[in-house]
C-alpha cells in the first residue's frame, strides 16, 4: 500500500491500457476516478471507483467538463492521461475529416484536457501528469505519418511543459510503450506477435505509472520507453495496410 493514497483521474479507463492502470492504482489503495466516452462498460462496482463521463473529442466541451469533474472530486492530485486510437495507412489514404479526428483524440485534446487541470494542480502541494505516449513518438514509420505525428506532438508537448511547471510543485512525465496487447489492435489490420516476449501487457505499462507516482518528490522522471523483447508485427488475413 502507498504511504500516501491519492485521488487521481485516469482517462480512457474503460478498456486496455487505461483500465489496468486504473484496477493498479485501486489495488494498491487509491481513490481513481475513471474517464470514458461510454461509463455503460464500467459493469463492476468497486470501492473508491468513480467513473466520470467525458468525451474527449468534443473540444468544446472539455474546459466545462473539467471544471465539473474538479467540482465533484476536489481532492485529485494527479492525472494519467491514456485515451487515444490507432489509424494507419499512407497520407493519402486519409481523408482530410479523419485527419483532423486522428490528431483532435491523440493530441489536441490531451492538451485541452492539460490547460483545464493546469491551475489545480499547480495549486497542490504535489501533483502529477503522466502522458501515455508510444514508440510511434520516437521514430516515424512507413503508414505511420499521422498516427506519429500525433505522438511525437505529445513528446514535445510534454517536454515543454516540463519546463513551464519546473518552478511548480508539478511533475510531468512521459511513458512511451511499444505494442501492447490491447483491444488498440482490434479495428486495425496487424497486431503484435502472440509468443510471449513480442508484446507488451498492459500491466506493464500500468507498473511503470506506479512506479513514477511512487518516485521521490524531489525527482522527475522524463520518459519511460518500453518495448518487447523481440518486436514481431503479425498481419491479419485478407487484409490490406
């Protein structure tokens, strides 16, 4: 159990990534309050969860519904921000609608959702935001162009902000895992490889969030890579990338 319970906002709770950071964080005894588009697939009560119904493509309406969430739990102190989604396929392929929608999800939100929170946290005593990023932010890739650009954005988002909050009691940190066995996969036409050792458990991940919200105050834990031990794409049948 952590000396110090905290209250902390995990968006995209609903399934992979963002849910096992979020049952972590409720085993090791925090209050976590779980932002999803669709609250209908929390099926399970448990105790000190909160589901909170956001959804994060609706530009307009994140600074209100901040507002309405630090209302409702005053006592978060920090964040884990997870939503996002996968589309690939060469540039052209894009259609300029789900241009915009890939980078509003992956990128603008997060920073909408970031410039909402700001003035609360820096108010705390200590507080963190902790991006869930990817290897995509790290080097582009063939297919890849707006799915990375939206992740590189965020490594740099994230490395800016970093130093606007240093004079802050606010740490701001980075994790960026390679593939990780999630329903991510599901709509998209490749996954990782099934052996053990080719891909990422979303625990992982959720480790790695413990791990830097557990670090020392006095410290800041830039960025987290994470990647499987041997990297093997499977593409499924009778489709195209």
């Amino acid at each position: 159990m952590p000396d110090i319970a905290r209250t902390i906002l995990v968006t995209g709770a609903s399934s992979g990534i963002g849910r096992a950071i979020a049952r972590k964080l409720l085993d090791q005894g925090h209050t976590v309050i779980g932002a999803s588009r669709d609250c209908s697939q929390f099926t399970k009560v448990r105790p000190h969860f909160y589901p909170f119904e956001m959804n994060l493509s609706q530009l307009t309406s994140l600074p209100d519904a901040v507002q309405r969430l630090l209302k409702t739990y005053p006592a978060i102190d920090a964040a884990v921000l997870c939503a996002g989604r996968g589309q690939f396929g060469s540039l052209e392929e894009f259609s300029y609608a789900q241009l915009e929608a890939l980078i509003t999800l992956n990128f603008t939100s997060q920073a909408f959702l970031t410039r909402a929170l700001l003035p609360h946290f820096k108010r705390q005593s200590n507080s963190d935001i902790i991006f869930i990023g990817s290897e995509a932010g790290l080097r582009g890739a063939q297919k890849g162009s707006i799915y990375c650009a939206s992740k590189f954005a965020i490594r740099g988002f994230t490395q800016a902000l970093r130093e606007e909050c240093s004079k802050s009691h606010l740490r701001i940190a980075l994790i960026n895992p390679g593939m990780v066995k999630t329903p991510f996969f599901d709509a998209l036409s490749f996954m990782p490889g099934s052996s053990e050792g080719q891909y990422i458990r979303p625990e992982d991940v959720a480790d790695a969030v413990l791990y830097v919200l557990a670090s020392n105050t006095a410290i800041v834990i830039d960025e987290i890579n994470l990647s499987p031990l041997n990297k093997v794409i499977s593409f499924k049948k009778e489709t195209k990338i």
